[in-house]
C-alpha cells in the first residue's frame, strides 16, 4: 500500500533513538522529510544523517521540549528550513518509577513537564499552521500501562493525560482536515527500557505476561505512525491505537 507520504513534512520529538529514531527512519522509508528534536543532539543528527543519505531532507534540532523557548526556537528553524510541518509525532517521554510515598515532588513535576507539557507546547507551535493549510497529523505516543502500572503513578497519570489531550484536540480540529491519535505501545525494546535497573527480570516477566509471547520492536510502533499518518487513515481521529501484543492488563 503507498501511504502517500512522500515529500511530507514529519516532526518527530525524542527521535535521537528508541521508537522516534525508528519513527524518523519509517517516514525515510516512505519519501518524507524528517525533523528530530531530541535533547541529546548527537544522537538527533545521526538519525537525520541516516535520513539525508537516502537523498532526503533531515534536520536535527537540540531542543528539550519542556521549555516553550527552546521550543519556539526549534520550530522557527524547522519552519524556516521546510516551510511547514505536515506530521507531528509526540514521541518524546520519560520515566522516574517510584511508589506514589517515596516519590519525590520534583521526579513528578519532571515527568508530566516531559510528557504532558511537552506536548502541549510542541503541539501548539505546529498547530496554526496546520490548521491554515488544512491537513495534519498528530500522533501522541501513550502508553499501555495508562492502565496501571506498580510504581509508575506518575508515568500512567501522564500517559492518560495524553488520551485526552486527544480527545479534546480531536474535536477541536475534526473540521479543519487534521487528525489526532494515541499510539499506546506495550513493552517495546529500546535502549530507554534496557537502562532500567530491573530490565532482564522485567524482560522475562514482560514476555511471560505478553499474549503473543514476544516483545514488540521500535518497528512494530514506527509502521502504525506511519499509517495514521496517511491519507487511507483520515477516518481515524480521537482514539487510541494499541500496539501491545494483545496485553492490557498490568
Ligand atoms: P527512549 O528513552 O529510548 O528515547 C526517548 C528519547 O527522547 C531520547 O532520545 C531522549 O533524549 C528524548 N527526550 C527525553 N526527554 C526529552 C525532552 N525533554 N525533550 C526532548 N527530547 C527528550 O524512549 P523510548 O523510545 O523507549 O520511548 C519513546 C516513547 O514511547 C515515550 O513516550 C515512552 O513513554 C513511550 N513508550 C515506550 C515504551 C517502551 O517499552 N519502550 C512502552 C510504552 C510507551 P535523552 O537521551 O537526552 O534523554
């Protein structure tokens, strides 16, 4: 299937590595141009570098995504050097696991800054323009354990906060040619999960637990962006598509 995203315009956060690298290098794939905003700029301009050797356009921009300045600043230059923005992919997010009585005020303030807040500036820089040209794509990157998760009181408030941002901003723009969706991925294999101190117990009771009886791969989140993205996807907006293996429950 051509999902027609050739010479569309994709802005993807946290794109360095993990599902926005893969994100950025799925859109590639398809004939799109990519923009990364990712806080390790590094890690941002080997994807694009990745990007420009297929003869696209890729751009790496430092930006931390809390800060409406830096932000304003990454989308001026994207802007300046695309013209537009056709795609927007929340991806960026961030985890700091505690229980809710040993979990300190300023790890949640950093985590619903990233996730929460993060998105409302991005989105917000992008939107108008959007709006103006009437077409756009917003895809928020959830998550399954919206439903709950030991220790990540935080992390699910967040991530459920992200489903109805949606919603809300589905409805808003429903009139205007722009879609906006949830991806909720389930435990997917990137280098964020295998920091994690727990990781190879979490890795077997992930697996345990997982219907399919394997973990998802940044792909697998990459190849549904990808088609909320297209124009066979312009019927789906306000909901929240899980890419889980069939998992749900915590
Ligand atoms: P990673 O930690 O592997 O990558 C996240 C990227 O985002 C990093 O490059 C990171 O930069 C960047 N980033 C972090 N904070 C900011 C910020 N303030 N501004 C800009 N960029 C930032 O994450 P994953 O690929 O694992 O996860 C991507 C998304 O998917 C997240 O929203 C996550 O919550 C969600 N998700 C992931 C799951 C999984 O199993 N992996 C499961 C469910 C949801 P730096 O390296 O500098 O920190």
């Amino acid at each position: 299937m051509d999902l027609g995203l050739k010479d569309r315009v994709v802005l993807i956060t946290g794109g360095g590595r993990g599902i926005g690298r893969s994100t950025a290098l799925a859109f590639a794939a398809e004939g799109a141009h990519v923009a990364v905003l990712d806080t390790d700029s590094d890690a941002a301009e080997a994807v694009m570098q990745e990007v420009r050797a297929t003869g696209l356009r890729g751009v790496a921009q430092r930006c931390d995504i809390t800060s409406a300045e830096d932000v304003g600043c990454a989308i001026g230059s994207v802007m300046e050097q695309f013209g537009r923005v056709d795609v927007l992919v929340n991806n960026a997010g961030i985890s700091r696991d505690a229980t809710l009585l040993k979990m300190k005020e300023s790890d949640w303030d950093l985590v619903m800054d990233v996730n929460l807040k993060g998105t409302f500036h991005v989105t917000r820089a992008v939107l108008q323009q959007m709006k103006d040209r009437r077409w756009g794509r917003v895809i928020n990157i959830g998550s399954r354990s919206m439903f709950g998760n030991f220790g990540q009181t935080s992390y699910t408030a967040s991530k459920m906060a992200i489903v109805g941002f949606t919603r809300s901003l589905s409805l808003e723009q429903a009139r205007n040619g722009i879609t906006v969706n949830t991806v909720a991925p389930g435990f997917i294999e990137t280098e964020g999960i295998k920091s994690h101190v727990n990781y190879p117990s979490l890795r077997e009771v992930a697996i345990g637990k997982n219907p399919v009886g394997f973990l998802g791969a940044p792909e697998d989140i990459a190849n549904t962006v990808a088609y909320l993205a297209s124009e066979q996807a312009r019927y789906i907006t306000g909901t929240t598509v899980f890419v889980t293996g069939g998992r749900f429950s915590s």
